[in-house]
C-alpha cells in the first residue's frame, strides 16, 4: 500500500472513530446537549451538510445511469459502478447522520406508516427510502460478481434498465424537493437566497455537482492507486535517477501526455459543465426577476457569501473546464471538479443555515460533535468505497492496479498469508489510533450539560432608599414602573413602619434590592447557599484538616438525625445580629426559598390596595395599571429628578 | 365553528396574569418557564407558550401561536403530528413526532421550540387550550386576562367586533387588523395603535404558506411518471436510430469496439 493512501485511510479512520464516539454522546446526552442548534436555528450541520448536502453529492449514480443506459453511451459504461457506489453510499451516510439529527431517533420509521401528503418533507423521506433500495439493486451485480454468483449478476443486469428508470424518475423529484422544503419561508430566508424556483436550482446544481464529484473521485483515485491512465505514462526518456543524500536512488519523472481515459473523464466533466452553466444561467434569470441583485451589492455578509459561493463554486470551475488549455488535463479538471462539489455544498449551507441566521437573530457555528460526526460519517463512506473499490473492479482499469495485483497474489496462497498481509497491518494501525483517538474524542466532546441549570444573573447594586422614587423592574427586562418610596413611608407612619413592607434583607446588607432574592417573575429562588455555608461555617469556627468543610455539618445539623432541611438549625440562630432585621418575624423561618417577584410584590402591596380601593376615591388602587404602567430606564432620571423638585 | 382570540393591544398592561395561568394550565414548572431561558427577547421556550413582548412605548403584546387558518407547520409535518380541529387550534399530536424540527423551519412566526435540555425531546407550542374549548370552557388565557385585553369567540364574530372598535375610535387604532389576511389569516386576530412587525408580521403576505407548496407536492407523482415515461421514448427512440445505424453500416459498432480494445491495449 503506497504512503499517500495509508495516511488517508489513517484520516479517515481517525474522523470515523470520532464520529462514533459522538454519536455515541449524542445518544446518550440528547441533541440540546451535544450541539449548537437552537430555536432560532433548528436545522444545522447534519441535516443541511449530511442530509441535503450529502444527497445532492450522490447524484452521479442517476446521471451517469441516465448516460449510459437511456442514451446509450457507452463509453461512460466504466464511470457506472463507481457513480453507483457513491450514489449508495452517499444515501447510506446521509440517512445514517439523519438517524442522529432527529429527535427521536427510535421513531425513524413513523413517516412509512403515518403519512402526511402535503409535507415536502414527506415526499423526500419516501423518494430517499426508494432510491436508497434503488441503488443497492443497481449496485447488487458488483457485489455478487465479487461473490462469483453469476447467475445472480445475470439476474440483476436484466432488471438494469426498469431499476434505472425508476431511480431517474425518483431522483428527478426528490432532488428538487430538497429545494422546495425551503419553499416554506418566503420571509425568513434571506432574499439572495429564496426563490419559486429553488427545486429547479436545486436538481441541476445536484446533477452538476454530482458528476463532478464523480470526475474528482476518479482523479483522486487514479492519483493514489494507478495513476497511468488518467495522468499518462511515465515517459521512458525524461526518467532520470538521482541519488539522494541516503544514497537511494530515486526515479524522477515526468509525464507529457494525459492517459487514456483522460478525454472521456473530460468529456464527463464537460458535461457536469453544461449542467452547471444553465445552473449559473438560470441563477442569474433569478436575480435580476426577482430583483435580489441589488442585495449582493449590498456588502452584507450574505452578500459575501452568495460571492464566495458564485466565485469559487461556480465561476473559477466553469472557467477551468470551458478553457481549452486546460479541459484535457487531469490536474485543472480534479480542481475544478472540486470547487465545483464545493460550490454546491456550499450552496445548500447558504440555503439551509447562513439565510436563516439574519432573521434568526442568532448565528449558529456546529459544535464538536457536530462536526466530528458529521465528518465522522462521509469518513466512514471513505473507507468503506476505499475498501469496496479495492477488492471488486469497481474501476475499470485495463492495466490492472499493480497493488491491487500483489493483493492478490499473496492473498490466494493460504488464510494464514490473509491475515499476515491484509489484516495484520492495518489492524495494528487502526487499533492504535482507535486507542488514542476514541478516549481524546471523548473527553473533547464531553457535553456540558445543557439547560439543567439556569444561568445565575448578579444583581445589581443596592437601591438607593435615599432617593424618593424607585424604579422597580419586576423581570429586569427593562420595563419599569415607579414606586414613590417618600410617599409610601409618609403615609403608612414614617420610619416606625418599614416593618410593614421590609421584612427581612440578607446579612450585612442595608439596601439590598427585592430581586436579589425575589429573582424571577414567576419562579421562586432558591436563596441559601449549601456550598458556601459549608466553607463559611468552617472558616468562622476555626475548623481544622484536609476537608474542614467536611467536619461543619453537625454545626448545623443535629447529630445522630438525618442531614436535611427539617434536621438543620434556623437560620436566625446564628444571623440574628447581621440579618437587619426590621421587626420580629412573625413565623419561624428557614428561608431556603424566597418567592417569585410578582408573588412577593402581589402579596406585600396588593394586601394594603385591596383594602384601600374598597373606598370610593381610592378605586384607583384596584386596578393593574396602577402599578402596572411602564417605564423605560432612560427616562428615570428625569422623573427622579422631577420628583425631587 | 371557528373560533379564535382578539388581543387589544391597547389595553394590555403587561401583568402576565395570561402566562401565569397558561402554565398552571399546561402543568409547567415555573421555574424552567423563566424569560432569561429563552433564548429570545420574547420569552418564548419550549416551557412558555404565551408571552408579553413589548411592541412600543408602554404598549405590549401578548405571543403565542397565531393558529393559522391554513397553518404552515400542519403542512410541513412529515407524519401529521400536527393538525387544525375544526374548531380552529392547531394541536400537536407527541406520540407521532420524530423531532425533525421542520415546523420550528416553517412557520413564519417562531412559535414552535423544542426541548433542547431533554433526551427524547418533543417541539412544544400554545394549543389554544383546545380541550378546554371542547369542554365549552374558553382559553386559560383569555380568562386570566383582568383587562380584557384578551377576548375569545367566533372568528367572525370577533373580526366584526374588531372593525367595531377601530370604527368607533379611528384614532386610537390603526385601521388594520393584524391576521385578518396575513398568510391566509389566523385565528388570532391582533389590533392595535402601534405597528405589530416585531410579532413577525410580515409587510403583506395574502397568500398561506401552504398554497405555496402543496401544488407542487402534489403535482409530484405527475412529474415522476412522466419523467419515466419520457425516459422510456427517449431510450427508444435511440435504440432504433442506433440499430438503424448499424443496419445501414453492418459490421461498424463491432470495429469500433475492436479498435478500442486495441488502443487499450
């Protein structure tokens, strides 16, 4: 096995073991927990990258079906089985990372029996099923002609033509469908982006992309494994030796001409190009109908992106592959199929995550997680195609691989030369990166714990009594009303009466405010601090040790009786100097918990209106807006000042 | 008949008496139910359906779901999971959801939220507390309202009322009623003196999201048998020329294919 492929293999089993170990977190810890998606962004980097993106990749296995078997091209025949292999495992993966994505991932199979024929999303699930089982017929025959079983390879050549049609009729529709899910928010999506016609856009992109996927996967694979046919033969006369500072003698050569196979991979790209120049065609149509042209001069960022997305996935390929130069060289086309692909997955990240994020008000970048299952998945795919077009003749190369050749030979000799060859090797690679990259994985991912604990909100410094009004925000979201304090103290009996609304206020505090305990609107806080009373107690008694914490428990609860909340002392036992209190309190207290603020607030000034509005010219008293008239912060200082004087 | 709920902005006082009594309703734990949980300014979460968003100066907005008439989350669902009773709220079904999260992707309003903290997560969403209606009860909402900001009845019947009130003082309202038309129309109906775009009110959609994609999602087993179909010609049509072909040129394709081979060779 030459070096190249080694490392890309060890790439790839890397990100696969890192996929596994987040899949195996997500299923554990839930979605909320191992990604960024949230409301406002509730489709992220498995369902658009995987999902849409992952589908609209595997397009060559119908467009090359499509070439070869409708009209007859035969010489795109030796492109069918690797277009084939990508298109299953393209759906594989794609279908494997939406298993993830979902919710409920138990419930996966719901759509085959509960059936809503007005969801796009429902047309694509099934269209998705049928051409996945589609692909696995068509790639049947390369399987059984590993196996040897030729009756069955007969049998699954002569149901070729009926499967193919019906996987171009089932990927016409759900190519375009993948668009038309985004029909759905006319409003949301970012104008460059919506468009009545994205399934057209969609389906020809995917087409596009798709077989320049193709065409980048040969090259790639010509470049790894026998690159003779594609980047030509090495030419005897240029072939010169060096000897190196090792003294190894190195052959440096150079090819002239591109391979055999080069005008047909050409020809297959160029008609990925003609796909993709209606595509453009058809984009620019959209711009100037719509009228949306004017928002990529904009300089937004989305205007930027729609930029990169034109420039690199669509234009600078176009160029590459249109330029006679350079159309027939393997380099220049491997790169352009490239940008190409990217240009379309980019696209379809646009489409389903960058144009939501200005209506959204949130960006959203995956998490760990995401990405590494994410990546984890097409990894998995990698290997897997690496590993089928390795030992079945999924490319049809006439000059069998010289690697694929030694294989071979070693491999029919005995078992015991198998393993010694094949497995051993790689095991050894693969169960040492397994060893380093699983427990690294996890402990990167680890899931903090998402939503269990609401974020502690400081409170703000203590009001100021002195001033005669308050502003008291309930819920702090900026909404105010004003509480005339002066007025309220005068009328209910001047300093003798703070009792009658203060009641208690946290140690060592004079003018702590009512939402340091009162802290949300409708919740009740929890305001005793367990944690720290361990460390004060401690610290205050003097407490020895390693753990002094440890030994203050009996402090306060009674030894010998279970350590709970009806086990502990009051709380006014130790704080009945520091605690300012007001007057007695009327009950025993533990204050664990303080009561939500519109309870507290209810209870103290609505106790006193309810009595006052009884009578006639204080009915006033009775109503909510009284209190309830609202006030923004900037305005306070001019009531305040105003009151003043 | 259809029932829905007019929200005077005008009289809101932004007392929150509606959420409270929503979550007594819905069984919630207020703490989880808290504004700063949201992820929005408008408080909404998978633990607070309704919420009072400020729309201007001193002027407030009760948010929830807006129970479209043709409601695009309905639509959207893959397996039905949700649906419109014929009363007219919008229900959620949970024992038939998978957590695709497309209706959180298709209503124009934001309304559905998820419980991202759960395991076995569920969207979660105002339902008009549609077993209350059945009952002949009205929404939890509607009767915690201590201002009648908030009021509950026939569509119809309330859409008249809401012309009334804008009839009756010109200059208090503005002369438009917020759901009467908007994407399709909703159930509920919103008037008030203050612009109300921040609820997600677009400019002027007439048209329901669904009329925009049903047609074509039904059109599709159409589209797919004629493509077939097209195929089936097309692939015939260039048979015959091929044999057509070989049949004024005998023995041409075989060359051919000769040739090749040894050009591969």
């Amino acid at each position: 096995m030459n070096n190249r492929v080694r490392v890309l293999k060890d790439i790839f089993w890397i990100l696969s073991f890192s996929g596994l170990v987040a899949a195996l977190l997500r299923m554990l810890f839930g979605l909320g927990a191992t990604t960024n998606l949230t409301d406002g962004i509730p489709w992220g980097l498995w369902k658009v990258f995987n999902m849409i993106a992952g589908v609209a990749l595997s397009t060559s296995g119908f467009t090359v079906g499509f070439l070869v078997y409708v009209l007859r091209l035969d010489r795109f025949k030796p492109y069918l089985k690797p277009a084939i292999l990508i298109a299953f495992l393209g759906y594989g993966c794609s279908c494997l990372a939406l298993l993830f994505d979902i919710g409920l991932p138990y419930r996966f199979w719901h759509p085959i029996f509960m059936w809503n024929i007005n969801s796009f999303l429902f047309e694509v699930f099934w269209c998705v099923l049928l051409y996945f089982t589609v692909t696995a017929i068509e790639l049947a025959p390369l399987i059984f002609e590993g196996l040897k079983a030729q009756k069955l390879v007969k049998f699954f050549h002569g149901i070729a033509f009926v499967v193919v049609i019906i996987g171009i009729s089932l990927s016409s529709l759900h190519h375009s469908s993948l668009g038309s899910l985004f029909l759905v928010s006319p409003q949301r999506l970012y104008p460059l982006w919506y468009s009545p016609r994205l399934p057209l856009l969609f389906i020809l992109s995917a087409m596009g992309g798709g077989i320049m996927l193709l065409v980048m996967v040969r090259i790639i694979w010509a470049k790894f494994y026998n690159p003779e046919p594609v980047f030509g033969p090495v030419s005897r006369q240029e072939t010169t030796m060096i000897h190196d500072s090792r003294g190894l003698v190195c052959a440096v050569s150079s090819r002239k001409e591109p391979g055999f196979e080069m005008p047909d991979i050409s020809r297959l790209a160029l008609i990925g190009t003609g796909i993709l120049l209606i595509y453009l065609l058809l984009k620019i149509t959209d711009l100037v109908a719509l009228g949306t042209w004017r928002e990529l001069l904009s300089g937004q960022s989305e205007s930027w992106l729609y930029g990169i997305e034109l420039t690199f996935g669509l234009l600078l390929p176009l160029v590459l592959m249109l330029n006679p130069r350079t159309r027939n060289k393997p380099v220049p086309v491997g790169v352009a199929a490239g940008l190409a692909a990217f240009g379309m997955v980019f696209n379809r990240l646009n489409v389903g995550i960058f144009g939501y994020f200005r209506d959204a008000e949130v960006v959203y970048f995956p998490s760990l997680t995401e990405w590494a299952l994410g990546l984890g998945v097409i990894a998995a795919a990698g290997l897997v195609f690496l590993g089928l077009a390795e030992y079945l003749p999924v490319f049809d190369d006439k000059p069998a691989n010289a690697y694929l050749r030694k294989i071979k030979i070693k491999s029919t000799s005995t078992s015991h030369q198998v393993w010694n060859v094949v497995l051993a090797d790689s095991l050894h690679r693969v169960s040492l990166l397994a060893v380093f990259v699983i427990p690294i994985s996890f402990i990167l991912m680890y899931p903090p714990y998402r939503g269990s604990e609401a974020a502690l909100i400081k409170p703000s410094l203590g009001v100021d009594l002195q001033r005669s009004i308050l502003e008291i925000d309930g819920d702090r979201r900026g909404y105010t009303t004003t509480f005339n304090h002066a007025d309220h103290q005068r009328r209910l009996g001047d300093t003798g009466s703070c009792a009658r609304c203060h009641h208690i206020c946290v140690p060592k505090d004079k003018s702590t405010p009512c939402f340091r305990c009162h802290q949300y609107m409708h919740d009740s806080t929890n305001i005793f601090n367990h944690e720290e009373h361990k460390l004060f107690v401690a610290r205050d008694e003097k407490l020895n040790g390693w753990h002094p914490e440890n030994y203050a428990c009996e402090k306060c609860h009674s030894v010998g009786t279970p350590r709970t909340k009806n086990s502990a002392r009051d709380c006014l036992e130790c704080h009945r100097e520091n605690m300012f209190l007001v007057g007695e309190p009327t009950k025993e207290m533990k204050l664990m918990y303080a009561s939500s603020f519109c309870l507290a607030m209810h209870e103290n000034c609505l106790a006193c209106h309810r009595q006052e509005a009884v009578k006639p010219e204080y009915a006033h008293l009775g109503e909510c807006s009284t209190c309830h008239k609202t006030l923004q912060r900037k305005d306070r200082e001019k009531i305040v000042t105003a009151e003043v004087m | 008949m259809k029932v829905g709920i007019l929200i005077d902005v005008t009289r809101c006082v932004a007392c929150e008496r509606c959420v409270e009594a929503c979550l007594g309703r819905h069984h919630i734990d207020s703490s989880k139910a808290m504004r700063e949980r949201s992820e929005y300014n408008d408080g909404l979460s998978a633990y607070r359906f309704c919420s009072i968003i400020k729309a201007a100066e001193g002027r407030f907005a009760r948010k929830s779901c807006m129970h479209c008439l043709e409601p695009s989350c309905v639509s959207a669902c893959l397996v039905g999971s949700l649906t419109k009773t014929p009363d007219g709220p919008v229900v959620y079904d949970t024992s038939k959801c998978i957590g695709c999260r497309y209706c959180m992707l298709a209503c124009p309003f934001h309304i559905p939220r998820y419980e991202w903290d759960k395991l076995n997560p569920l969207m979660a969403k105002c339902d008009m507390c549609a077993e209350r209606i059945e009952k002949g009860q009205i929404p939890a909402c509607v009767e915690a309202c201590p201002k009648g900001a908030l009021q509950f009845g026939n569509r119809d019947k309330l859409l008249a009322e809401a012309q009334a009130r804008i009839r009756n003082n010109p200059e208090g309202y503005i002369n438009h009623i917020w759901g009467e038309k908007e994407f399709g129309g909703t159930s509920v109906l919103y008037i008030s003196d203050v612009d109300l775009s921040m609820l997600g009110w677009p400019e002027y959609i007439p048209r329901s999201i669904p009329s925009l994609t049903e047609p074509l999602v039904h059109s599709t087993p159409f589209i797919g048998m004629s493509v077939a179909i097209g195929l089936v010609g097309l692939n015939w049509i260039i048979k015959r020329r091929n044999k057509l072909f070989e049949e004024n040129n005998p023995g041409h394709a075989k060359e051919t294919e000769n040739q090749k081979d040894v050009e591969n060779e």
